[in-house]
C-alpha cells in the first residue's frame, strides 16, 4: 500500500498533547499520532508478488566487495528494507557481513548522483537525458578512433563478458581493476606450481591454521567463506579445536582471533615460511622439487637472525604444524604486501606443498576471480598521460582514490579528451568526468555474477530505481547501436536484460536444461546456480620455484618507523565511507568510529612522551598526513599502522573532508606488477594538535570483572566449568561465590519459580532465551550492523559518540589481555546487548512501567509510557540501555535513507530509553503466523536479526521452555556462564567461554 | 451471521463511546454485555437499498470528504459485496489493504451507474484510471505508530465479518466517517479484557 511510511517520527510534543486531547473526549479528524490529513492513494494495478503488511523476499547477490556472496532481500510495500544471507548460497549460507547489509546504505544514499550528467555550454556538469548521455559518448568515442580504455571493477559474469567483449570490437582496452587485488597470490602460484590462479581456501577442514598477514576474518578473501569455516575449526567442538597463528607486525582482527601472534620484523615473513618448509621437509615424505635446494639454505638460526623470532618458538611452530593434517597457511593481504610478497606467498605455496595442503584445504581450480593486478593500471596512467587514450570509461571503481596520489593517476585522467563515468556517487574519479550516466544500483538492475567455477548468481531488480540511471550493460549496447556498423551488428540485444536470458538460456542448454524459461525462473528463485566444487587438479612444483627468496624486502624512505595501512574492516578500500552504519560501526580492533588513526605501540609512544588522540604528522618523500594516536599493544614498536578508507575529497556529504588517506605516504611503483602497500618507513613528528578519539569503550581492560571468560582447550575438553577452569588455574578465590551467596542465589531462585505461578506469567508463555558462543565469535560486528539495519537504530555521528550517546543496541566489547611485563599479549570480545534479566534492576526504577518483564521473559521497553528519567540506564550493570538525546529519527535518515526504515519497528522520538528487544518484532510476527495456521511455535521460528547475521553462528536464539530447542542445548554447554553473575540479576543471556590453544609459556 | 456482526457492533460502541466521554478506566469491569444478545439498531434494519443521495449530499454527512463520493453503503450493503473482495489482505497481514484502481475498473469497466450522480463520479474514476492517476482517499482511521496492529489476528479470532467491531457499522455509511477512536488505548483494552486476552504492553506497543 503506497500509504505513508511509517518513517515520518512522531513528534514527542506533539504526540503528548493529542494523548491528552484524545483523553478528554474529542476524536481528532486525522488520527492521533498527526494532524495532518494522510491520505491513502491506491496501485493502478496491484503487483502480483506483494501484500501490503507482508514482506516480499526475492533472492539476488552482493555486489559489495568481489566474493558475490547470495542475498535474500527483504522488501515491503516495494521497497528494499534489509538484506541477509541466502541460505542455499554456498558461499555465505545465509550469513552477510556488515559491509554486505550496508548495500542498502548505497541504494538509499543522499550522496547518490540522481541523472545523467554532461558538460554545458558553459563546460560546467549539469543534467542531461540518458539518450543524450548514449549520443554523447558515441559520438566521442567515434571521433577517438579506437582510443578508447575502460577501467572496470566489475566481477566476472555476463556484464563482464559484454564489456571484454565490446572494448574488443571497439579495438580499446579493458583493465579490470580491484584495490586489494590478489596478483602477488595469482604471480607466486604462477613461480610455484605454474598455476596463474588464485585458489579457495578450506578453513574449516583445517586443524592448524597459520597466516602470514593475511586479514582472512575481515577483508582478505572471501571473508564469510572464511569466517565460517574458521568458527567450525577453531570454535571448539566439545572435544578440540584447531590452533591458530598469526605473523605480522601488526595484530588485525583475524590476529586477535589466532591464538598467537608471532610479531614478525615487517618484510621478513618469507624467510619464516620457509625457515618452517626447510623444517618440515625433512621430516615428511613430500618432495619439493626445485625449491629443494633453496629450502636448504633457510635453517632456523638463519630464520631467527632475519625475523627476530626466537628459534624456539620458530621449532615448537614447526612440531606443531607437522603434527596437524591437514593445515592451512595463507598469506598475500596488505599487511604482507611489499617487495617481497610474491616470495611469501611462493614460500608458502611450497610450506602448503611440504605439508600436503594442497588439495585438502588448498584447492586451485575453483575459479575464483583475479582482477587484471596494479601493473595493468600503471601502464594505462602512463598512456593517458603521453596523450595515446581519448575515451576513458570508468566503472564500479574509484582508482583516483584508491591509488596513492603520487602515480599522478588524476592528472593523467585529466590529459584525456573525454572522461565517462558510471559511478552512482560522485567520487573523486567521477568529479573528473565530463559524462556521467550513473549505474543502477544492484538492487535495482538485471544483472549476474560468477564468483567460482561452481557458483553463479542472479541480480535482479528487487525495486523501482530510486533516482534516474541506466544499467551500464545496456549503455554498453546503446552505444553500440548508436555507433552502426561492424559494431552495431555484434550487439543485437535490445537490452542488458535480454544479453543476461540469453546468456542463462546458452547457460541452461549446456546444463541439459529441457526449457529456458523454467530453468531462468528456477536459478532466479534459488539465486543462482550452485554445483558441486570441482575436484582439485593435481599440482607439482615447477622448475621456476627455484627462484623463490627469502630475503628481507628493502623498504624505502629514511624514517624511524614501518607504516603499514590496512583495509578497514568497514570501508574496505573506501567504498563503505559513505555510508553511516559503517561510520558509526567501530572498528573491531581499535573501537574508534567516524576517524582516522595512528596505531603505535604503547611503549614507543611512551619513549616519545606522545598519549592518545596527539596529532602526530607522518612523512614521506611522497607526501605527509596528520591523524591522532591510538596507543595499541599489538603492534611492533618500530612500526606505525593506519585504516584505509577515509580521506576522501569527495564521495557525499558523510565521507567528504572526513579523516585522511594513509595512501597519499606512499610511492605508486607498479614494481613486479602490483602496488607494495609496506613499501616506505615514515617519519613521526609530534604537533600541538588533540583530536578526542571517538571510541565506543570504556576501558580497554576488564580489570578483573570477568566480563569475557576463556579457558584453554585443555580445561574444556575435560567439559570444565569456568569456575573449575579458574580454580585449575589458582585464580577461583575471588571468581567463586561464597557460601552465603550461592544460598541467597537459590533462594531467589526458589522465590522467582514461585513468582512464576501468579498472573500472566503462569500461563503457558515461551521465555525466550539467547546463547553467545564466545570460542566462534571473532567480533567481525556483522550483528551490530544488522541490528542498526533491523531496528531503524539511528547513527549520532562523530560528534555524540565523543559524548558518549552512541545507539548501538547491540555491540562488540573488546578488551585486552597482557602486553605488559612481558606477559603475550591478546584480545578478547563479546557481544553485549540487553540480557533480559529475570531480576532486571532497571525494571524496578521506573517511574512509569515503562520498563517491565513481559510474560514471555522479554525485558520489555514501552516507548509511549517512557518519560526519560534515564534511571533505567543509571541502574543497568550492562550498561546496554541508550537514550535518545537528539531528533536523531530527523537526523539519521535524510530523504532518501528514511525508505530503509522496517515499518514493523517504531521510529523513537528524542526523550525515550531503548534497547535491544530480542527483535521481539520478529517473535509477533511469528506468533502472528504460526496462530493464522493454527500451529504452536516451533524453534527456528523466530531468529533475531544479529543471529540471522552472524557468520560464525555464534549466537542462538529460543524458546528456554522447549527443552528441544537449540538455546536449551547451548545453554547446557559446561563452558556457560552470565556476565556480572555475582550481581544476581539472572540474565537470558548465556555466554560460552572462549577457548583458546595457547602455548604454555 | 450478519445479525451477531451488528451486535457485537453495538456493545463495541457502546464500551467506545463510555470511555471517550467519561474517561474511566471501570468500563473494563463490565465485560460480560459482550456475550449478551443486544437490540438491532434502528437504522432501517430491514431495507438493503441505500439511500439516494447526491455528491452535493456529501458534505452535510459525517466524515470527510473524499475525492470520489464513493458509497460504501451501495456496495458492501446494497449489493452485499464482501469486504474482503476490496480489503484484500485482511485476513492474512496486518494491514486490510486498499484496493488497487484496477479492482474498482474490473467492475466499472462495465457498471456506469444507474442515475446521474452515480455516473458523474464513476466518470471521475474512469478519467483517473485512463489518466494512470491513482485516487487519493483522505484516511479516516491512522493508529500511532508506536502501537501494532495485526488486522489478520483479529479476524481470525473473530471472524471475518468482525470488521464493523472497529469500523462501526460501514454497509450503512454513505461516506465513512470514525466511530470509534482507535488511537484511545481505553477502547483496544476493554476488548481485550472482555475477552480474556493478552493485555501485555509490548503485545502492541514495540
């Protein structure tokens, strides 16, 4: 129904004096809640697929970040309203990053560029019609006479196949384009096993799990892929778990989750892993081949020297990867990309060969895209800038930002006569263009993506176009036509559309399907079309594997200090900037939201009398930025880091003039191919300037609160409790109750099962219970954003997360452990939402009954009796109540953000207290249906947002009273335990302790 | 079964107008009328022919004015058709639906009305539909959108005749206008109460 959406807040003043005016007797016209008239304005024609009040699903793939994970999209009353997993998608099944939810963040973007647009008589850009756009760029690139290049960062499929296709026919160039591409991999499996491809990975089989800099858990890979295969074999099963190590400088999110961290001298990674080949070979049966000899020269004192890795930890390193079949070592994400990452990651191709990975958790020949490497951009800069390209057309990639300024990249795209883009946000690429003919979004386009051999998945248009674009796959056939000719004649499809049927009719013939149209609506339904892996080929070592080095990589530049930037795990390569549930995200590790920071090792900072939040100036010959400090324990001390993702010049409004770009330090030689991110060592100059860090913890350290709770996999093999674990470890005196207090636990407990017999909570209600397995939870905050995204939770922006007034109803609490006195250091997290308390302290302070238990065990929050004491808050030890401060519903969701707003949920206006509900939206719906069928509820009926999400399937979520449900078993794990038990407030809320496989030291 | 409808209307009323003019919360003691048979009204319970009235009509009767003189008492009472043909969704969201233009053009395609003023405003519906304009309704009864209304629950607990519990008695209204305030929580709960059912805030309130 195309009535007003529910977006429009209701005004807390206003809605006070109609109450009261209600109250005495006059019915005003136009409902309580406004007195404006609504109006209810009908369909022409009803669309067959939708119920008003009924969300419609429709199965489509993500186009965030090049894993082309499968999607469900929500929708209601036709527009799209959350995104999760699909199920059937081998890829994700049925999780989604918070990256990937973010999408709708794009499709909503007020930043979003709303028509085609060209140059005016008067040279400035203004809006054009799309047809003039296609005229245009015919006509231009008539006159370029085959001078024409494309940069693409669009995933392999039927788009792609038209593209390569058409820059052929126009006798230009095509380069596929991918920040964080995988050409040192896809170069070192080349020198290795003469294999020009990038392989998939197999955590989940994997009993060791060994990585040399690659941030496999947020932005190496396929994130989820490896995400849930890393929960399955390093969250314990209830008898072992896998051990996993991490080496770099710098301890990423993925670092944090490994149950050690080897602070390797940056560069010198591929001396370790074949310091370990050369350590294993000997022992194992495998042969080597011509990288024999070279192995030979890599023993572990040698290793040692280079490293700065004692060689006892290099041998016990060793004994234990030898001991695990199969493992798995990985290597080549940024924090490994320097001059020698080709060698890392060729040695550890031959440590994987020496280990017999390979074909176990190694697998080549799935398929997996490679973009065309940095190597094919640098030779394009150098053509535009003699002046040898006249068309350029940049799609689904912003190189201008993502490329560090000293390639020149934008004065040589300056140097082309005509510039197009097809960029839906006006970047800092797209400010160049002279044609600006904006993509439909992926929501709202006909379009496929092919992520392996195996997969293929269906984008289809879930919604009408929010602003005015056209897909860039019909642009490409337009043009063509315009063009005539030999070219027009390659391209007779009338529209992007009809290429794609056509495509999946070729597609479904070569399967053996009896009739296209059943089988497109058949993979349109499902998503895609999902085979079986194919088999592993059989690899042997080549001869060129000979040449591989473990020489330490030569850093340019005469600072003090390594700089390492690294993806952000919200931005990714800058792209997420812009989008405000992952500004307001904080980063995994540092919890800093909406800025740009300097990691520095807390004792260097100390030497250098510099504390948190000091602007430090960091220079290069390339250039010099300015970014606060954040003092963090798990990096080097000769070793600064820095997030990649912010510092656009422009990119709307929420990105635009917001933090810097570590990229702007570094050099931009293509060198063997790709771009060396560790390349140059800085120098770090204190200035006067403070900028407050806005981080979402309290304090970085439990200070013996027993908030997160860990015991080593010894411990919880035997099924220890976390109480027994710590007494093992001689710490239980002060974590145990006393006596008197376990008897005044039971007697409560007895006094509340009393309780429980009178009024409304003696009927047969569900309680409804939630489960957190801290050993899989990696804190990758995928849950953070789909709660945002589910319950319309406002971002307050940089400036009220300074004060403390975030909303995030569910959020990741980090907290150190060690790094001090020598102790290792690590780090440990734990989602922390509203625990629904039997006993809830917050219930007992309100004024109003604004807070109360309902029936069915929920902690209940009533937006419309809250007046805002904020005693609530005052009285929560979880301190997961937030209250609304500002008009954030006004503030957080400009037109056109506000059509993502769930219609089920209420829109909170300034003045209230909310929290987490359990998505108790979600449990009246299903209790809704499951009364409409004449069904009690059955588990799985309901599943909250942040479980839904959750790649690693940490969280579960029921009914406590069906001793059958999937929350009763978790909750009889041994390892279970309530965070603040001693306070005796009885939460819903079980966590499962951590377990971790540390060495004893 | 249209006999209990009107009863239960009534008694629904009745409990309605209690609390919108006294304000007392005590109504919710009285809930055992609700079972007890009542007295038709005394709106001209026997004849199904709606009155004939002209658009000039429309704005001397109650509710606003609505920019087609559309009469619900012709269609659901006159010519009896059900409330669910048009309010498509009741019974299975939690919103009843509106419906499309193209539900109004399946009849008028062929029904041009009987008398002048009949065809006048079929006319209008007809040049919108050919214009692809949808009509705009002036909404009548708009909850609050901090309360949840599951429109599909309550028909399935009270039939699908239920409608007129809310709506008042819609088959007799020329032009709809509010019986009953639905944004008064006093008339959701006195029902609830009567019929021993959840009364838990966030049944409704999330």
């Amino acid at each position: 129904m195309a009535d007003e959406h529910r977006s429009d807040p209701v005004d807390r003043r206003r809605f006070l004096k109609v109450l009261g005016v209600a109250g005495a007797g006059t019915a005003a016209l136009a409902g309580c809640s406004t007195d404006r008239i609504e109006k209810l304005v009908p369909y022409l024609v009803q669309s067959e697929d939708e119920v008003p009040g009924i969300a419609t699903w429709y199965a489509s793939t993500c186009t965030e970040c090049p894993t082309g994970c499968g999607l469900h999209v929500r929708t209601r009353e036709g527009r799209a309203v959350k995104l999760e997993g699909n199920p059937d998608h081998p890829i994700n099944a049925g999780t989604l990053c918070a990256r990937g939810q973010a999408a709708l963040q794009g499709l909503y973007n007020p930043g979003r560029i709303r028509f085609p647009m060209g140059r005016n008589a008067a040279g400035d850009i203004a809006e054009i019609l799309p047809l003039e756009g296609v005229n245009r760029l015919a006509d231009a690139i008539r006159s370029a006479n085959g001078k024409v290049a494309v940069v693409s960062g669009a995933g392999r499929g039927t788009f792609d196949d038209l593209l390569g296709r058409w820059v052929t026919t126009l006798g230009g160039r095509l380069v596929r384009y991918q920040a964080f591409d995988h050409e040192p991999v896809r170069l070192a499996n080349q020198m290795v096993f003469g294999l020009s491809e990038v392989p998939a990975h197999d955590f989940a089989k994997a009993k060791y799990i060994l990585s040399f800099g690659a941030d496999f858990l947020e932005t190496w890979g396929s994130p989820i892929e490896n995400q849930r295969g890393f929960a399955k074999s390093h969250g314990f099963d209830g008898q072992t778990m896998a051990k996993a190590v991490y080496v770099g400088p710098r301890m990423s999110l993925t670092g944090m989750n490994a149950d050690q961290w080897i602070a390797v001298k940056p560069g010198s990674e591929a001396s370790l892993a074949l310091g370990l080949a050369s350590a294993l070979a000997g022992s194992r049966n495998v042969d080597a081949g011509s990288a024999r000899t070279v192995l030979g020269e890599y023993t572990v004192d040698r290793v040692a020297t280079d490293t700065g890795v004692s060689a006892e930890v290099i041998r016990k390193l060793a004994e234990e990867l030898g001991r695990a079949t199969p493992s798995l070592v990985v290597a080549g994400g940024v924090g490994g990309q320097h001059a020698g990452a080709i060698d890392l990651c060729a040695a550890v191709n031959i440590l994987n060969h020496v280990l017999g990975n390979v074909g176990q958790t190694v697998h080549f020949g799935r398929g997996v895209p490679s973009s065309d490497g940095y190597g094919a951009l640098a030779d394009l800069i150098g053509s535009m800038d003699r002046g040898e390209i006249g068309v350029l057309i940049v799609h689904e990639a912003n190189p201008v930002f993502t490329v560090p300024k000293s390639s020149k990249l934008a004065d040589a795209i300056r140097k082309v006569p005509f510039k197009v883009s097809t960029s839906m946000f006006m970047d800092e690429t797209t400010v160049l263009a002279d044609l600006i003919v904006p993509n439909l979004h992926a929501l709202e386009r006909w379009d496929d993506l092919r992520p392996r051999a195996n997969v293929r998945g269906l984008i289809q248009p879930v919604m009408q176009p929010v602003f005015s674009g056209l897909n860039t796959g019909d642009l490409l056939l337009q043009v063509a036509r315009k063009l005539g000719g030999t070219v027009g004649a390659g391209f007779t499809a009338p529209t992007f559309e009809a290429e794609l049927k056509t495509a999946w009719g070729d597609f479904g013939r070569s399967r053996g399907a009896a009739d296209a149209d059943t089988f497109w609506r058949q993979s349109l339904a499902k998503g895609g079309v999902y085979d079986d892996a194919p088999a592993s080929p059989a690899v042997s070592v080549a001869a060129t594997a000979a040449q591989v080095s473990g020489a330490v990589a030569p850093l340019g530049g005469d600072g003090e200090f390594v700089f390492t930037p690294y993806p952000s795990s919200m931005y990714y390569d800058g792209r997420g900037a812009n989008r405000p549930w992952l500004l307001e995200n904080p980063d995994p590790v540092t919890k800093i939201t909406w800025q740009t920071w300097i990691e520095i090792n807390p004792e260097k900072a100390r030497e250098m009398n510099i504390r948190e939040g000091e602007i430090l100036r960091l220079s290069t010959p390339q250039g010099a930025i300015e970014a606060p400090v954040y003092l963090y324990p798990g990096i080097r001390p000769d070793t600064l880091a820095m997030p990649i993702g912010l510092g656009h010049t422009a990119f709307g409004d929420y990105a635009k003039g917001r933090g810097v770009n570590p990229l702007d330090l570094l050099g931009a030689e293509a060198g063997k191919g790709f771009l060396s991110y560790v390349s140059v060592k800085v120098k770090a100059e204190k200035t006067n300037g403070y900028k407050k860090l806005a981080k979402t913890e309290g304090n970085p350290r439990e200070l013996g609160r027993h908030i997160t709770e860990a015991m080593p996999v010894a411990h919880a093999a035997k099924g220890m409790t976390v109480e027994e674990s710590l007494k093992a470890d001689g710490e239980a005196e002060e974590a145990s109750n006393t006596k008197l207090e376990v008897d005044a636990l039971q007697g409560f407990r007895t006094a509340q099962v009393e309780q429980r017999k009178y009024g409304a909570y003696a009927e047969d209600f569900p309680q409804w219970g939630m489960s957190i397995d801290l050993a899989k939870c990696t804190g990758c905050s995928a849950c953070v954003t789909a709660c945002y995204a589910e319950n319309n939770i406002p971002h307050v922006g940089e400036e009220y997360v300074l004060r403390g007034r975030e909303m995030s109803w569910m959020r990741i609490e980090r907290y150190y452990e060690g790094g001090e006195n020598g102790e290792p250091f690590s780090a440990r997290v734990i989602p922390m939402l509203c625990q629904h308390c039997d006993n809830a302290p917050c219930e007992s302070v309100c004024p109003v009954y604004a807070s109360y238990h309902t029936a069915d065990g929920l902690n209940g929050q009533v937006y419309n009796r809250c007046v805002g004491t904020r005693y609530c808050s005052n009285n929560c030890p979880y301190k997961v109540r937030y209250f609304n401060w500002s008009a954030y519903a006004k503030l957080a969701f400009p037109e056109p953000l506000n059509l993502q707003l769930n219609p089920d949920v209420t829109v909170r206006a300034r003045g209230v207290m909310e929290k987490c509900t359990f998505c108790i939206q979600r449990i009246r719906s299903a209790q809704n249906q499951a009364r409409l069928e004449d069904r009690p509820l059955k588990d799985g009926d309901v599943v909250t947002a942040c479980a839904q999400a959750c790649p690693s399937g940490a969280i579960v979520f029921g009914n406590m009273k069906d001793p059958e449900s999937r929350v009763v078993k978790a909750k009889q794990d041994r390892r279970g335990y309530h965070v603040l038990e001693e306070i005796n407030v009885r939460p819903a809320v079980t966590y499962l302790a951590k377990v971790f496989d540390r060495a004893e030291a | 079964m249209r006999k209990l409808l009107v009863a239960g209307l009534v008694t629904a009323m009745g409990v309605g107008a209690a609390i919108l003019t006294l304000a007392r919360p005590s109504t919710a003691q009285q809930p055992a009328k609700t079972a007890a048979p009542q007295p038709a009204p005394k709106v001209e319970a026997d004849s199904v022919l709606a009155p004939r009235l002209t658009v000039a009509d429309s704005a001397g009767l109650k509710g606003p004015k609505q920019p087609v003189f559309f009469r619900h008492d012709i269609h659901a009472g006159q010519y009896k058709i059900q409330c669910q043909y048009c309010h498509y969704s009741v019974s299975r969201s939690s919103e009843p639906g509106i419906p499309s233009m193209q539900t109004c053009m399946g009849c008028h395609l062929v029904i041009g009305g009987t008398d002048s003023t009949h065809r006048a405003e079929i006319k209008k519906l007809r040049d919108a539909w050919r214009e692809k304009r949808p009509i705009e309704w002036v909404r009548i009864h708009t909850l609050a959108r901090h309360a949840h209304f599951p429109h599909m629950r309550h028909i399935k607990a009270m039939g699908p005749a239920a409608c007129g519990t809310c709506h008042g008695d819609v088959q007799r209204m020329p032009q709809v206008f509010k019986v009953n305030n639905v944004n008064n929580m006093g008339f959701c709960i006195s029902c609830h109460v009567a019929r021993k059912v959840n009364r838990d805030c966030s049944a409704c309130h999330y």
